[in-house]
C-alpha cells in the first residue's frame, strides 16, 4: 500500500514539532476568526451556526423534483435546498429538440422555463433557507432570473432570498455539459454576476474546484486550480466591469470536493482558507477582514464511492461527512450510497441526511472550532498542499492565467494524467479500495439497493408538455422581448444582458430560446446542435 | 495480438453526456494495449456513432455512460441491426446499475463494463472478442 499524499508526497510514520519548525502561530495559523482564517471565520465555529445539512434532488419533472424536495424537508432538510438540472438544460436545448427529448429529466430537473421552476417551488419558501440551483454556466443568467421574478410575484423582498444559482465558466471544461464558447460563457457569467453584485443580491455564484477533482485532478491541483480561477474572474469584475473587490468578494463560494485521505482533504481546507485571504489582502489590496473569507461548502466526493457492495459506501459517506465538518464549512451535500449507480433514492437520501445528523449532533465536532489545530502532521499536511499549489499555480499563471491555460488544453492535461496515476495505482494495488481491488465478492452476491430511474416514456412526457404549453404563451409578448434580448446581445461584451433576460424570462421564453437568440448574436448556430432553427423573426 | 491487423475500437460518449473522464482513460490504454482508437468525444447521438463506425470500419464499439435513461443505447443498437452490422460487438461502461445493465445485454450489448473495471479485463474482452468474430466471419464494413 502507498504511503504518500493523493499529490505525490511521502507521508512519514510519526510527525514533530521538527516538521512545523518556523510556524508563527500568530501570523500563519491565528485564532478562528482572525486573519488568515486557517482556522476559520468564526470564533465559535459550529455553535454560531451548524452547517446547512442538504442533500442534492433533481430528476424526471418539475412536478416529481418538487415532491422530492417535499420529502426532504420531512426528513430534516429545512436549512436550504440543493437542485442539480437535467442534461438538456445544462447543455441548454429545451425538452422538445430532438435530442433534448431523449434526455429531459435525465440526472436532473428539466428546468427550462420560468415554468418549471414555479412547479418546482410550488409550497416552498424562496426565504429562511438557502436556494441552491447547480447545472452549468450558461444557465446562469436565466436561473438568476427565475430567483429575481419568483421574489417579485410573491412579494419576498429579493434581499431576503440566499443561497446559489449561478456558476464559473469552466465547468464544460470539467465534464459538465455545457455547449457554449468559453468566451461567451466568460461574458454572460461576469453579466450575471455584476448584476448581483450591483444589486446588493445575497447569491453566491459557484466558483468550483469540485468538478476538476471529481475528473481526476488531486488535491494539490485543486487548490491551484482554484485559486487561478478566482483570481482570474474577481479580476475581471474589478478591472472590466468597475466593481470594488470589497463588494465582489462575497459573491463566489467554493465547492470542496472531500475525498477518502481524511487529514489531507482537512488540511486542503485549511490552506484554502489561507490562501484566499492571502490573495484578497495581497493581490486584491482587500480593506475588510470580510472580503478576505471565502465561503466554502463541501461535497463528499461521489468519485470515492464504488458501484461494489454499495452499502460500504455509508461508511465513506460518514468519514468524508466528519472530515468536512472537522475542516469547517458552510454546507455539506453528500454522494452517497447509490453514487455509482443512479440519482439518490428515498433511502439513500434518508440515510445520507441521517449520516450528516449523525456527526454533526452525536460526535461533538461542532463543539469545538479546527479541532486539528496544533496537530504537527495536520500543520504539515496544510503547509504542504499549499507550498505545492502554489507551485502548480505559478504554471498556470506561466501559462497566461485560467483563462489561457484552459484554452490552451494545460488544465485539461493536468486532470487527465492526475485521473490516469489514479486508475494505475488503483489496478497495481497501491491504493486500496474496498470491494474494487481488496476484499471483492462475485457479483451476484452484491447488495440490492432501490435505484431512482428516469424512462425514456418519463422524459417523452416533458417533451410533449413543453410542446403543448409553449403554444399557450403570449407569442407577441413573447416575440418583443425576445428581439429587445437580440438586439441587446449585439451590443458588445460590456453590455450587460441580465435585464434583457429577466424580461424574456418573465414572457415565458425558455432556455433553448433565449441561449439561441445570445447564441446568434454572436454569430454562432442558434441550436448548438444545429439540427433545428430559430422560430423567431429576429 | 491474435489478429494481425490492429484492432481498432471507436471510443464515445453518449447523448447529452459531459464526463469524458471514463472514456478518456480507457482509449489510453487500449492504445498502450497497441489497438487502434477512434474517440468521438462527448455529444454524440448514435446516429453519429454508427456513422463512425461505417466510414472508420472500426471491430469494436465501446460506449460509456453515466445516464439514467439507457434509450440512447437501445436506439445505438436497433441502428446497428437496421444496417446490417450487429456483428460489432458493443461494449459499455459507466454507472449502469445491474437491472438496467441486465436488460442492455438483453437487447444486444455484448459487454458491460462496471466502474472499476481493470484495464486488463476490458483489454482481454476485446481481444477475445474480435477474434471470436474472426473466426464467424467479419463483417463488410
């Protein structure tokens, strides 16, 4: 079995003070709630705020996803809620392209219209919980529209909603879906994003290191990654768009994927913490001790659950669950049970709410703040991922930044051999893993779990519906606002679009619509498929 | 190698589909294994598949999926034998739970290859495999 950190480092049997030597508590540690944050934000940890314990919903449709999130709430969910979208929307296509219909509802809720996301909040508070819409960049825009138009029918104050819609610009280039030229992507997300902040809305857009650690990148390139990537989008809101970092700062929150290396994915945390601070007093010239913190939630890592003897994942579920809460987050949501076979079930959803439950109300790990601290081989561990990603982010800073280095396929190669080491240590026995190489039963002897399905008839349905409705809209309204938003993404990059397509979304334009009329704009295929095209006179 | 031609496999994602990790990894080691891999990369319907799949004339198809509709497999199939070449042995990997991966095979997927699968397992298969179909007679292309 090999003894070295997930990014290549010998881990030695017992550690010292020797290895933490030079450490200055005051200035590269400090108390929880004091600068650079290692420890985290606040001085009471846990006993000012648990974290949100949720659990991710989204398949088939709106109606169906609803229930779901019903459910949830019965079983304890209540502080926020967490949405994954389906394939054709985070591509985005709407459920009645030819493509899209094979897939609607497919890994997700199809949340395409204003529509379908009434149906979806249908006897569920917009307040008092955290809303949480993942899928892709390119939705971005519309999800935010639907929180702003959804708060104004109901007369919420806007201000008062919280949580996430919008996310980064990279995640096509993490296998997400995606179809939209990184520079348009780039362009719609700073739109999105300036609205937010201008506005003084209290929703968080994702910038994610998540998505590049689950294709296979390690923990020391998770770090880099992102840090590049906040340091390149913050970036452009103060330099392109005008806004004060002060004010930006609290617009990204990261998404930490939390693995099986159970005193590295704590230290990755830990040093994250840091070298966010770091860089926003550094880089940024940040003036409050606010805009110096970045939000962190955790995902235990869906990669580490194995599709052998599912039940043993509980047991991974709940150490990943008790490393993040130990690292200190804002929010878990967990991979769990069913991870490698389908979309969570009742049951694994229950137990992975339950697990959640379990560490944060029976162990007393929210009794006492970085428990860790102090601790010479987690001070280690911590020192080290951060000295080694900031070497890895000097080469992609050489690389030109983010931006540069993803379209210069850098990034790309860097998860590609990350996640091919992986699969050869895995199948030389080096790394273990239960059920897959170690301790492996015949097949047929494995555990029966329920697994959630969609069928091809579930997402005909949400064609045909869509098919059906988008003939009752009011096609004049519909008509004008969808050439006001043509006419406005000509208008160039600086021009923001989120007005336009708060009103497009507002006359019922779905995703597909509203993505293809941008997308032409810009001189690209209204359909990214290029199969069908524009039904509108633009 | 049992056959003196290079195999050549054709490597896709299916549907709507964006990890690419899977398919990714496996294309490198059938390479290393010496065959010859075409990669479609994501966003591939099976019309375009089997499109691929005449014009390269490739042994082998190997389809991965992370879904939770498998219609887009069935459809890869029944196109296949509506153009004569259900002799290509397809091969999938991926999440695919056992009920769902029982009714693929059922409809004429010739493998499915679990998460966790070795390198060795998926290689061995389609050596076996395409020589198997040697023997019986390959086809037109």
């Amino acid at each position: 079995m090999k003894r070295e950190t997930d990014y290549g480092y010998e881990i030695k049997p017992a550690y010292t003070p020797a290895d933490i030597e030079g450490m200055d508590y005051a200035k590269d540690v400090g108390d929880p709630g004091v600068y650079p944050f290692v420890r985290g934000y606040h001085p009471n940890g846990y006993r000012s705020r648990v974290w949100t314990r949720r659990m991710t919903a989204g398949l088939g449709s709106s109606k169906r996803t609803n229930e779901v999130l019903k459910q949830y709430r019965e079983m304890g969910q209540t502080q926020g809620m967490l949405v994954i979208c389906d394939r054709p929307n985070a591509m985005p296509i709407d459920a009645d392209h030819p493509v899209g219909r094979r897939e609607a509802g497919v890994l997700g809720w199809h949340g395409a219209s204003l529509l379908e996301f009434e149906e979806l909040m249908d006897g569920i508070p917009l307040t008092g919980q955290s809303i949480t819409l993942l899928g892709s960049s390119a939705m971005s825009a519309i999800r935010l529209a639907y929180i702003v138009i959804l708060a104004e029918k109901r007369g919420v104050e806007l201000k008062e909603v919280h949580g996430s819609v919008t996310e980064y610009p990279f995640c096509s280039t993490f296998g997400q879906t995606d179809h939209l030229p990184l520079d348009l992507l780039i362009k719609l997300w700073l739109d999105s994003s300036e609205y937010i902040v201008r506005n003084k809305i209290h929703m968080r857009s994702g910038i994610l290191s998540q998505h590049f650690q689950e294709s296979g990148g390690n923990n020391a390139q998770a770090l880099a990654v992102e840090i590049a990537q906040l340091k390149e989008l913050l970036g452009l809101l103060v330099n392109e768009r005008g806004l004060d970092f002060d004010d930006v700062a609290f617009l990204p929150y990261e998404l930490s994927s939390i693995g099986m290396r159970f005193f590295e994915e704590i230290a990755k945390v830990r040093a994250l913490r840091r070298m966010f601070a770091k860089m926003a007093r550094e880089t940024f010239k940040a003036k409050s001790e606010k805009a110096c913190q970045l939000l962190i939630s955790v995902h235990t890592s869906g990669r580490t659950m194995t599709y052998q003897q599912p039940l043993n994942n509980i047991a991974r579920c709940a150490i990943e669950t008790l490393a993040g809460a130990i690292a200190g987050c804002t929010a878990i949501d967990n991979a769990c049970l069913d991870n490698a076979h389908a979309e969570p079930s009742p049951f694994a959803a229950r137990m992975s709410l339950n697990t959640q439950h379990i560490v944060s109300d029976e162990t007393g790990v929210t009794d006492v703040t970085d428990p860790l601290a102090g601790s010479y081989f987690v001070e280690y561990l911590t020192n080290k991922v951060e000295a080694e990603a900031y070497k890895i982010l000097q080469q992609i800073e050489d690389q030109g930044g983010m931006i540069a280095a993803v379209k210069k396929g850098y990034i790309h190669t860097m998860m590609e051999e990350s996640a091919r080491k992986k699969q050869k240590e895995i199948e030389s026995g080096e790394r273990l893993i239960v059920g897959a190489n170690e301790l492996v039963i015949p097949p047929e002897e494995d555990d029966d779990i329920p697994i959630q399905s969609v069928e091809a008839s579930d997402s005909e349905e949400i064609a045909k519906r869509m098919e059906e409705w988008k003939k009752t809209r009011d096609v004049p309204l519909l008509e004008e606002k969808i050439a006001q938003l043509y006419k406005d993404a000509k208008k160039g990059d600086k021009y923001n679009l989120m007005p336009s397509i708060i009103e497009a979304v507002k006359a019922y334009g779905t995703a597909g619509e509203i993505m293809g009329v941008i997308r032409m704009a810009h001189g690209f295929h209204y359909d990214p498929l290029e199969m069908i095209s524009c039904p509108f006179d633009v | 190698m049992s056959t003196k031609q290079r195999i050549k496999v054709l490597i896709s994602v299916i549907g709507l589909d964006g990890h690419f990790t899977g398919a990714e990894i496996v294309s490198r080691f059938l390479m290393d294994a010496g065959m010859e891999v075409v990669y479609l990369g994501i966003y591939q319907t099976p019309e375009m598949i089997v499109n691929a799949a005449i014009q390269e004339s490739v042994d082998v198809i190997g389809i991965s999926s992370h879904a939770s509709n498998y219609e887009q497999i069935n459809l890869l199939i029944d196109l296949l034998k509506k153009n004569n070449m259900s002799t290509i042995p397809v091969i999938c990997g991926g999440s695919i739970p056992k009920q769902y991966a029982e009714a693929l095979v059922k409809k004429g997927v010739s493998k499915i290859f679990p998460p966790q699968s070795t390198s060795d397992s998926i290689v061995n298969y389609i050596v076996s495999t395409v020589k198997r179909e040697n023997v019986t007679g390959k086809l037109n292309g």
